[in-house]
C-alpha cells in the first residue's frame, strides 16, 4: 500500500518539554485517526527553535525509558513518526537532531551537518556538527532526512540520492524575511519552496520540507509545508503563518514513471565526480608558514 504522509505545522513551545510532547501526542493521534502511516514534525518541535542557553537542560537521548521519548516510542508502534530534539551523546555533545522512530525502536537519526551563524543565525555556538549523511531503510521504502540548513548545500541531497533515498524529508524552522512585491509570500517562502521543488525534480524523489509556524523571540517562522512529486509537481502544501495538518499519500510509481522519462539516476557519473573532486581538493594548498629570518 502506498504510505500517507502527515505533515504538522505548529508553535512549540520554547524549553517546554512535556507541553510539547503532550501536543505531538495529540497531532499524532489525530493523523492516525485520518489514515497517516508517517507523521512528522518540524525541526526542533520537542524544544523550540530559539533555545540557545537552554540546550544542555532540554537535550535527550532517545530511549525507551526516557520520560519524553518514551510515550513517542510507544505511540511508533502504530505509526512512524520524525521529531526533532536535541540530543546529547555520551560525551555530553549536543546536537540538532531528528529521529525516525518506528514499532518502538529508532530506526535513524541524522546530526545537523551546516549549522548557520549568519544573519540571526548562531547554531554553531550551542551545537556540535553532525558529520554523517545516509538513506536508511523504512517500511515504506528507502528515506533521507537533512535539517534546515543541510539542504541549502547541494551536497548532502546529492549523497542522499546516490545513497537511495527515494523520498527526502526536510524538517525547518525556517524564519520569515522579505517581502516579495505583488505576491502574499515571503521571500523566504519562495527561495524555500523553489529549492526544495528543484530537488525533486532533478532527483527524481519525492521531497518533503516541514516548517513551523508561530512566533519565538519575535521571530516569526512562516509555516506553509509542502510535498513534491519526482516530476517537480506539488502535490500538498500547508497554509502560510497558521497551525495545521496535511495527510498526502505517495505513489511511489510515481518514481519508475519519472525515472524512465528521465533517466538522471542512471546516467549519474559517480566515478567522474569522485576523482574531479579529489583533483580540485588537491590544489588548494594550505598557507605556507613564512620563512625563518
């Protein structure tokens, strides 16, 4: 059966643990009760975006018997669900994580790899880099997940594909900025959307970005999630500045369809890229040290 994706565009709320689980419980049950196989959320929903000094306070690790993550590993046994946390791993690191979880266990976990400090952006300060990108598998075929940032840098969709992700999934806090003349969106919202639609089509898979919405700090982050085809098609998209859930099922056909009109996969020159990359590596040389007087 072809899988039904819910998406959940909503406010967490800042540092509040239990009231934002106590909420992707509520939205999960609702999604299950409309049909949905996998539910997802946007980047960070168990803590709010704008945490800064409080990540060593909020920060998990995704075990059964963790009180937070514990009422989400059981509520997985019916459905999939993709959450956004901070984690922390046995050294005391923290990062900006989301998690696949499914029937009660955790079947991935992708690291933020770009963590922004331009504009109002200073993750690098609070976070570690996450330093591993790959496609797993689910029941639903393989997936790929990127945070925020991630798929502003060509490079880890790229890797994803190679690796067989045939539906990509971006969780966001993605802040309002910009205004586009004649037109209700934010320019945030169309470079957005443009980027994430021209995953899609160049990849041939299915993308899926997840925002959130609401206000944090005065910052306002601008919802309007959406899921493309692997033709580039638009297949759902969520409402701009408001609270909302949107179930889409996936014909995963849709790829075989996509994939034989053109053949982009296929015609992948891997080999050529590994060895112009090494090439250009190799001639940037680091700065030499001055000689001794």
């Amino acid at each position: 059966m072809p899988p039904t994706l819910a998406l959940v565009q909503f406010q967490p709320r800042l540092g509040d643990l239990q009231a934002n689980l106590e909420r992707h419980l509520d939205w999960i049950r609702r999604a299950r009760s409309q049909g949905a196989d996998v539910v997802i959320f946007p980047e960070l929903s168990l803590t709010g975006y704008m945490v800064q000094d409080l990540v060593p306070t909020v920060a998990r690790r995704p075990r059964p018997e963790d009180p937070i993550f514990g009422p989400l590993f059981e509520a997985s046994r019916t459905v999939d669900i993709v959450v956004g946390f901070v984690e922390e791993d046995p050294r005391s690191r923290f990062f900006n994580s989301a998690a696949y979880l499914s029937q009660g266990r955790v079947v991935h976990i992708h690291r933020k790899v770009y963590l922004p400090t331009y504009g109002m952006f200073d993750e690098g300060r609070f976070f570690a880099w996450g330093d591993h990108v790959a496609a797993f598998d689910t029941r639903f075929g393989r997936f790929g997940l990127l945070i925020c940032e991630d798929f502003w840098h060509v490079s880890p969709p790229y890797l994803l594909w190679l690796d067989g992700a045939d539906v990509m999934i971006f969780p966001m806090a993605s802040p309002g900025r910009g205004i586009v003349p004649a037109s209700p969106k934010l320019s945030t919202a169309r470079w957005v959307e443009a980027v994430v639609q021209a995953y899609a089509g160049l990849f041939t898979v299915f993308t899926v970005f997840v925002n959130r919405t609401g206000f944090e700090d005065g910052i306002h982050f601008w919802g309007g999630s959406a899921i493309y085809g692997p033709d580039g098609s638009l297949l759902a998209q969520a409402p701009y500045s408001q609270e909302a859930l949107i179930l889409q099922e996936l014909d995963l056909r849709a790829i075989h369809r996509a994939r034989a009109r053109l053949p982009l996969l296929r015609d992948e020159r891997t080999a050529l890229f590994q060895r112009e990359l090494a090439r250009i590596l190799e001639r940037r040389e680091l700065p030499k040290a001055p000689p001794r007087v």
